[in-house]
C-alpha cells in the first residue's frame, strides 16, 4: 500500500510552497513522525513527516514550486523495516609498540653569513614578496639589511606573483527561496507605499549595564534566562506606546486602527532570513519573562521550526544591528505596522554630564515610523521617553512616571 505525502497549508493566503531539503534520500525506509523533508514558504518553514513506516519515493525535487495539497512522495507501506545490524564487540587491543623516537629536527642551514634579513628587512621582503635569494646582502656576516631590500626594489626585483590556484573568478547562483522573494516584495513596497521617515536619539546605557552587572547573576539563578538589553528596551517601548498611541497603530483603508495592546516583534537573524517573531501583549509582561518568549522564539527561529502564528500580528518591531557591529541605520517598516525601532551598538563616547566631560557608554537609535499616522512630535516624543526609562530603568516600574511622585500620590 502506497501512502501520499501532501503538501500541508503553512496559513491562510498561502497557495504555494518550495521544497527546501530532503532529509531522506530516495529509497530510504523512514518511520511514522520522522521528519523527511523542509518545506519553505514566504512566510515560514515547515516540516514535511512521514505518516507511515515505509520505503520513500519522492516525486519533487528539491528548489521545486509546488501547491498547497500536491503529492510530493509516497511511502510504500509493504516493505519491512530492514534489520539492524548488530555491532561487532571490539576485542582488547594489543599493546602497541613503543613509538620510535622522534629524529631530532634538522638544524637550519641558513645562516646570518648565507643571507638572513633583520627583522625590518623580513617584514619588507614579505610586503614585496622577495626571498632571500632576491636580495643582495652587504651587512655584516652577510645579513641583509633594509637598504638592500629598498636597492633590490629599486632595481625592479619583480614581486613573487600569487599561485594561480589561489586566483579565481568563479560564480555560483541559487534560486531564491520564498521568504527571500517575500520579504524583497514587502520591503520595496514599504519604500513604494509609505511615508516612511526616520529620527534618531542616543541613549546613555551606564544605568541600564550597571543593573545587569548587579543581577544578572542571581536573575539568571532564579528565572533561568540571561538578562539582555532586549527586555529593558522592550519593556521602554510598551511604556512608550501607550503614552504615543499612533505610533502603536495601524492604516486600514480609510481608517486609523488604534491598539489598547503590546504585540511586540523582535526581528531575528535566521538562516533562512530575518523573521520576526511576536511577543503578544509584552506590555503585562515581567522582564524575566520577555527574556524567556524571546529565547524560546530565537531558538525556533534558527532552527527552522517558527510558525506563521508565531510571526503574526505584531503592532510595532524591534530591531537590533548592534550585535552585528552596525552603528547606525534606517530601519524599514514591517507592514502593516507603522514603526519600528532600530537599537545599535554600544561604543565609549565623550560626552558632556553637568559641564563636564565624560565618558559613558553611548547607544545611538533610530525610529522610523510612517509620516502619514505618525507625526513629528509624536516620533520625537516616542523616542525620548524610551530613552528616559533606559537611562532610568526605576521609571519602568512607574510606567515612565517620576518615582517620587507615584509615591507621594502627586
């Protein structure tokens, strides 16, 4: 009996889905549940599984486009799981014989007297790709000397060319996998369709790492997560948004769709891409706990195992090129959001603290947000309060208020 693979439906909207990678081979016996096959669409990957013990015949090739529902292999039920082989008990080696003694290395027969450089000289030799043998010497014992090498390449000593094995001009192409073409369509529809703007601020980190230098230790003791930037700056943000509503809404036709929650992306570097997962209603939740989803949705997202769920319905993004060194960016919109916040790395800078110059750790980030929702005082506003409760971190207890006057009741 022969049993069909089809194609499950990765969401709604999505027709068709490229067959990434055979796990198994043609021929293969696989087993009920075993993963066989990665299938990519424009918005995830998944995973295709055998649904019966049987030999594998595959009928779609790997980079192939195929619908939602096709037969992609079949699994012939009749056939016997092969027997296992048993493995042979290694018998005790027998005592090897002692290694010969190692011949003592060959003394060097270059000498200063048979033409060795001075450090100086070697390191121009090397910079002109010269040898020894290139080099006329005029030093004492023979040693070649830094005017001999300048006179060797005054006299037009030829540098030593590169192996042609090490020259190539080589190409290679691969087709492009769906996400990649679905995320190069939204991206250039964003530039297209919005009024996308973008606006910076720097941020003084020294609170916010003199906190993690303190409890990170005994935060990851008693939540099992490290303590990252990531929930500061997530937690800042939902503070944020209620304050600024627009920059948490959404264009929907002729209307303004204004959300009362927090469904915070986090963009990830997969790889098969950036994705970027959500953490629904980040606004109720403790750091430990947004530490805890953004592992835990990290880890999906590397290992090919992220869902369309998992990345849908986010109201604002996240983005951080710090970890790859960037500086400084202009972070693109995920539609149909309205904004996202780019963080950056975290470099020393002199700067001015009560007349005085010091040196603080400085972030540098950036808001880009859509100018037909969001006006400029509203994006200024948004980013300056991110970065009083960063500079702060007291204030995200008091949703972004003064902690003296929450206690006062003032």
């Amino acid at each position: 009996m022969a049993v069909e693979l089809k194609v499950p439906s990765p969401g709604e909207s999505i027709s068709e889905v490229q067959i990434a990678r055979w796990i198994k081979k043609e021929g293969d016996f696989v087993e009920k549940d075993e993963e066989i096959a990665e299938i990519d669409s424009d918005k995830a990957t998944l995973m295709l599984v055998a649904e019966a013990d049987g030999v594998l015949t595959i009928l779609a090739k790997e980079g192939e486009t195929v619908a939602v529902g096709s037969v992609v292999a079949t699994i012939d039920t009749s056939v016997a799981a092969p027997a296992k082989k048993e493995t042979p008990v290694k018998s005790s080696p027998a005592k090897e014989a002692p290694a010969p003694a190692k011949a003592a290395a060959p003394v060097n027969s270059d000498s200063y007297a048979a033409g060795l450089p001075s450090v100086a000289a070697k390191k121009m030799m090397d910079e002109a790709g010269l040898s020894n043998k290139d080099v006329a010497a005029s030093g004492k014992d023979g040693r070649i000397t830094k005017g001999d090498v300048i006179s060797a390449i005054a006299n037009g000593t030829p540098k030593l060319s590169m192996p042609s094995s090490e020259v190539s001009r080589d190409q290679r192409r691969e087709k492009m996998t769906m996400l990649r073409k679905k995320v190069a369509e939204r991206l250039v529809s964003v530039k297209r369709n919005t009024a996308m703007l973008t606006t910076f601020n720097e941020i003084d980190m020294s609170a916010v790492m003199n906190v993690r230098k303190q409890y990170k230790d005994v935060f990851k003791e008693k939540h099992g997560v490290g303590l990252g930037f990531m929930s500061f700056f997530t937690k800042a943000v939902t503070e944020a948004l209620q304050a600024f509503p627009a920059v948490n809404a959404q264009i929907d036709g002729d209307e303004i769709v204004y959300h009362n929650y927090a469904d915070v992306g986090i963009a990830v570097s997969a790889p098969k891409g950036l994705m970027v997962p959500v953490i629904r209603n980040a606004e109720g939740l403790s750091l430990a706990q947004i530490e805890a989803t953004i592992a835990a949705l990290a880890t999906k997202a590397r290992d090919g195992k992220i869902s369309v769920e998992d990345m849908t319905g986010g109201t604002f993004t996240i983005t951080n090129g710090g970890v790859f060194g960037s500086m400084m960016s202009t972070p693109i919109i995920n539609p149909p959001q309205s904004a996202i916040l780019g963080m950056h790395n975290i470099v020393e800078r002199a700067v001015v603290v009560n007349g005085k110059i010091e040196v603080r750790p400085i972030m540098y980030v950036a808001l880009s947000y859509d100018h037909r929702i969001i006006d400029g005082r509203e994006s200024v506003g948004f980013l300056v309060k991110v970065k009083q409760m960063i500079e702060d971190p007291i204030k995200l207890m008091t949703g972004g208020n003064d902690p003296m006057k929450v206690l006062l009741g003032v």
